[in-house]
C-alpha cells in the first residue's frame, strides 16, 4: 500500500488493555501507524479529567487509576486530523483500532464557521490496499457525495455537528456504512470487504449495494434523517461500540445519544416498532431482542417525530401499538430503525 502520497500517511491502530483491578484501572494503549511504525509525540487526553499525556518513541501511552465507566479518549498531533475513541474502564483485556488520517495541506486553507467541520478519510480494502473510485454518500444535516481519488481519500467540508452516517460503496465490494457524532474536525478509516469470486456480473453489482432496491431505501433513509423531528435520534456505532456485549436496548440506555429518546420504553409494555435496514418489517418488538455488537446504528423515533412517512408505510399493518405515555404528550408508536453491521 503506498500512503507515500497523502501529504503525512498514517493511520492509527490503538492496542488498548485495561486491567480489571478494583482499585486503580489503567488505560494503555500505542499509536502507530499502517506499517506498524510508532507515532510519537500524540497527544491523548481523557475527556472529563485534567490527564492527558504524550506517546513515547514507541508510540505508547498510559493512564493509570482512570475512571470507571465509559471513557472518551482524544487524539491530536500535527499534521493528522482529530480522532477520538471510547472505552470502558475497567474492561477484559481487548484489542481496539482507531485509524487517524493525516491532514492534507489543502485542508490547511479551508475557512470554516463555527460549528462546522471537515470530515475526512481514507478507504482501504481488507489487505489494508488502497481502494480509489469508491462512492462515499454523507448524511447529516445535510447531505452529500464524493469519490475516493487515486488514494483512497475522500473529504467532506462544511459538515454541521451532530449524528453523521456514510454510505461507502465500489463494485466488487460490500457495501459499508460508518456513523459517528460529530462535534469536531474528524479523520475516519473505512475498510470494504471484496465480494466472493464466481458472482455474474448483474449479481455483483447488486451484491455491491448499487441495485434499484439499495438506491431507494438509502433514498428514504436521507430523507428521514434530514427531515428528522428535534426529539427524534441518531445512536452510531462509535457509542454502541463500548457496549458491545450488552443487548441493544441495555446499551443505547447507556449512551448520551439515546439516554433521553429512550427513556419512554423502559416502562412496561412499551415496545418498539422496529423496521430493520429501512425496509424490513419486524413490527413490535423489544430492542433488547438485539446485541448491540451486532448493529451498526440505530435511528429513534418517539411518537410524532418520524416526519417523512417512510417507517409508517413500511410498518403500517404490522400492528404497532402506541405508547403509554403520561401528561398530554402524543401516543403514537415508537419507531426504531436498526440498522445490522454487514
């Protein structure tokens, strides 16, 4: 792979071990890049906490005696665009990876307000190879599109904060979704996966998420969360992650994206309406039914916030209930949208 040609190549792979020890968990961890190569002189902070520290020449960091919990590690250095990961402390001895993009000195120019951010990457393959000419979709606020150029690097500009969703696809690959909550300048990695050999070529391109079918459900699906009501909620993977072996409805309780959203379904008899990768109907069921490491992200809809239309159509005769809800607050179904990792 040949990353000589993005202006200071690296990604980040983060080793993260975390002693199990009542009194004093640790967070260790080393940052280097594709090739292995240590990436000195980070700087790694601990959202919440004055820690914060610096890795070594071999890349590493420690932070000794950190909080239980979820915990938000932050990255930064010269030359690589933000990157931040959370984990739980104290947690059984795992191997985490976080991939840091470098920042392109044409990103160095780029005027942007407050609130508004560059959200760049780069695409490889399951070789850790390169993929150019793959389409990369963005939904947030707004939406967009681009392509990979002759490196794998994508860039999106002027991106408000808030719940993102990419769409990631090149035939001859499956296609990838990755989402994260936005609230700063982010470098993000995607890998795609190659299609098994001996497809026909009209299977192949279908198989790669180009088919009628993928075209309008991403359709619906930008135009829900676009449309999205103020009370309504995007849950990414990146907060599920740390949460992986809890069931989906234990885990988005936990997060600060869907803490509130789903405050309605903890009382009894309060299930969800759930359609699964927009367009598959389950109807009323239990997110607990689901493993959070299973799911790439979730969209919540309390009653009245699913604007579009678009889960009530595909939900319509699938005999969803109302919520219980006290007070003068609107009684219609909860619909959830979960959407399963690939």
């Amino acid at each position: 792979m040949n990353f000589r040609r993005i202006a200071a190549p690296a990604l980040l792979a983060l080793a993260l071990a975390a002693t199990a020890g009542a009194q004093s968990p640790t967070i260790a961890g080393r940052v280097v890049t594709p090739a292995g190569t240590p990436v000195p002189g980070a700087d790694v902070r601990l959202e919440g906490t004055d820690a914060s520290t610096r890795t070594d020449e071999s890349g590493a960091f420690r932070f000794a005696n950190a909080p239980k919990g979820v915990q938000t590690l932050f990255f930064r250095r010269i030359g690589y665009l933000p990157t931040s990961l959370a984990v739980r402390v104290p947690e059984s001895s795992d191997t985490l990876t976080v991939m840091m993009v470098p920042s392109r000195s044409m990103l160095d120019t780029v005027q942007v307000k407050a609130s508004l951010n560059v959200l760049a990457g780069v695409v490889i393959d399951s070789a850790n190879r390169t993929v150019p000419g793959a389409k990369v979709e963005m939904i947030g606020t707004t939406s967009a599109s681009t392509t990979t150029d002759s490196t794998g690097w994508f860039t999106f500009t002027s991106v408000h904060s808030g719940p993102v969703v990419l769409r990631i696809r090149k035939v001859g690959y499956q296609p990838a979704m990755h989402s994260v909550q936005l609230a700063d300048w982010r470098g993000v990695v995607v890998r795609l996966s190659p299609l098994e050999a001996g497809v026909s070529e009209s299977k192949r391109v279908e198989k790669s998420g180009f088919g009628n079918r993928a075209e309008w459900v991403w359709t619906e699906t930008r135009d829900r969360l676009v449309r999205r009501g103020t009370l309504a909620t995007v849950v990414p993977r990146e907060e599920l992650a740390p949460f992986g072996d809890l069931s989906l409805g234990q885990a988005i309780r936990r997060t600060r994206s869907g803490m509130l959203a789903s405050m309605d379904l903890q009382q009894p008899g309060n299930d969800v309406c759930v359609l699964i990768d927009g367009n598959r109907t389950v109807g009323s069921t239990n997110l607990d039914t689901f493993r959070a490491n299973e799911v790439d992200f979730v969209e919540l809809c309390p009653p009245g916030t699913e604007t579009s239309g678009t889960v009530r159509a595909y939900l319509k005769g699938a005999g969803c209930r109302g919520l219980r809800l006290g007070g003068s607050r609107g009684r219609g179904p909860y619909y959830a949208v979960v959407w399963l990792r690939a």
